[in-house]
C-alpha cells in the first residue's frame, strides 16, 4: 500500500476511507477484483475487508461478479444527480445540438476536479468511429484545451499550488513547463478560447471556452475535438466560432435556469 493510501486510512473517519480506498480501486480496474486482490492492495484485514464489501454490496456501490467485484448501479445513480441538481446535461444538450446539427463534431462538458478535468456530459457526432470521451473520464487539466480554459480562471499562483511539480508528458507534444504554461494560460485568458494541439492525442486538435459557473458553484468549459486531417484554416475559425456560441448558450441557459 502506498504512503498517500495509508493517510487516506489514518484521517478522521477510517470506515470512509476504506470504502473510498476500495471503490477507487474498483473504478480503476479493467475487469473484477477478487478479494485477495483488494485485501493484498488495501492492506486490510479480510474480517474487516469482508464486512465492507457486504456493506458496500448491500447499497448497490459494488456488485459481484464472478468471483470478483466491479463497481454497482447504485454509484451510477448517486453521480447522475451531480449533473441533474445543475440541470447540467439537459443545458448542455440544448446548447450543443446545433453545433453537431451544423459541423457533425462532438462537443464535450468538463469540470476542473483538483489537478484532472472530468467529463460531465458529450453530445456525439454522427459518425461511424466516434472520439473516445466517456462521461466520467479524467484527463491531467495541464495537458487539454478543456483544462486550460478552467485554470485560465485561476490566478497563476493557485494554478501552481494546484498543480503536481512535474507536468507529465501524454504525448510528445504535451506541455510539462510551468512557465510555458503560464504563458498559455495568459493567451486563454486573453482571447477566451483554449486549444490543446495534439497534446493528448496524436492527430487530435481540441478547441475549449469557459462556460460560466452554474448555480450550485461548479465552474465548467466546453470543447470539440476533431481530427487534424479534418480541419483547415477556414473550418477551424468556423468551428472556433461555434465552439464560442455553445460557451455563450451554456452559460446563459444556466443563468436563466438560476433565476427560476
């Protein structure tokens, strides 16, 4: 067990911890974990183990699965309110179907979660291969348009206080300085839009804006993502103007929804 576990099992309230510990664990898994697996990872005792993952079983968190756990229906449910109390996807939805009407590239909802962003919502091209964004993905905030337009809300000082002391590298034309990235941020906040050149995947440019806050606090951004060999001079300043467009219908969608 790593030192950052065994300070998540030492906090104030353990149970939680371990259940947190557990779930994390289970999320990030590619298929079933079996109790050995857990009990080897946690660090737990198997008595103390097995009490949890019936309590957690019992709610629906976790399900069996073989002879393994994966993550339960009853978390899926619990986060699916986290975008209904903001009326997050049904705004978002509105806003974005015109764009994929009018330029059939898909169009994404991200918030900024400590150093990641983490997709909310995505209204999908209609295209045989589709870009792989799912609901709930995170990516480093440092490496993607959707990142940059959320910590260009940010003072530089916070941004670094934010940020771990080595940018990783997702692919060879990622951002991993500090100051360069600054130095972006500064453009983001200049002109309003963010762009990610195929820094967090090869052959892949991403255009992001800032979407306001919604009434519950949580700042957000949109984006589209499209293929390089799909964009020239004069698509990208269309799209750029529509990505802008989605941004402006966002926040005011989520300005009017705040005012009922």
């Amino acid at each position: 067990m790593s030192s950052h576990q065994q300070a998540k099992l030492e906090s104030a309230v353990p149970a939680l911890d371990r259940a947190d510990l557990v779930l994390q664990l289970l999320a990030s898994s590619s298929k079933p974990l079996h109790p050995s697996d857990l009990a080897q990872r946690t660090g737990l005792a198997k008595s103390t183990l097995y009490l949890l993952l019936a309590s957690l079983e019992q709610r629906h968190w976790i399900e069996k699965k073989g002879g393994g756990y994966v993550i339960g229906i009853g978390l899926y449910v619990l986060g699916c309110a986290y975008v209904h109390l903001d009326n997050l996807q049904s705004t978002f939805r509105a806003a974005a179907a015109e764009f994929v009407t009018e330029h059939n590239e898909v169009v994404q909802l991200a918030v900024l979660q400590g150093c990641d962003v983490v997709y909310l919502a995505r209204e999908d091209a209609h295209r045989p291969v589709r870009l792989v964004s799912d609901i709930g993905t995170r990516l480093p905030a440092h490496a993607c348009a959707l990142g940059k337009a959320l910590l260009a809300q940010l003072p530089d000082e916070d941004v670094l206080r934010l940020l771990p002391d080595e940018l990783s590298a997702v692919t060879d034309r990622t951002i991993t300085s500090h100051e360069v990235l600054c130095k972006e941020l500064a453009d983001v906040r200049r002109t309003g839009l963010a762009r990610d050149i195929e820094e967090v995947a090869t052959g892949l440019i991403c255009f992001s804006v800032y979407a306001g806050e919604t009434p519950m606090g949580r700042q957000i951004a949109v984006s589209t993502s499209i293929p390089t060999d799909r964009l020239d001079k004069k698509r990208e300043k269309f799209i750029i103007q529509a990505i802008v467009r989605v941004a402006q219908q966002v926040r005011l969608r989520t300005a009017l929804g705040a005012g009922r």
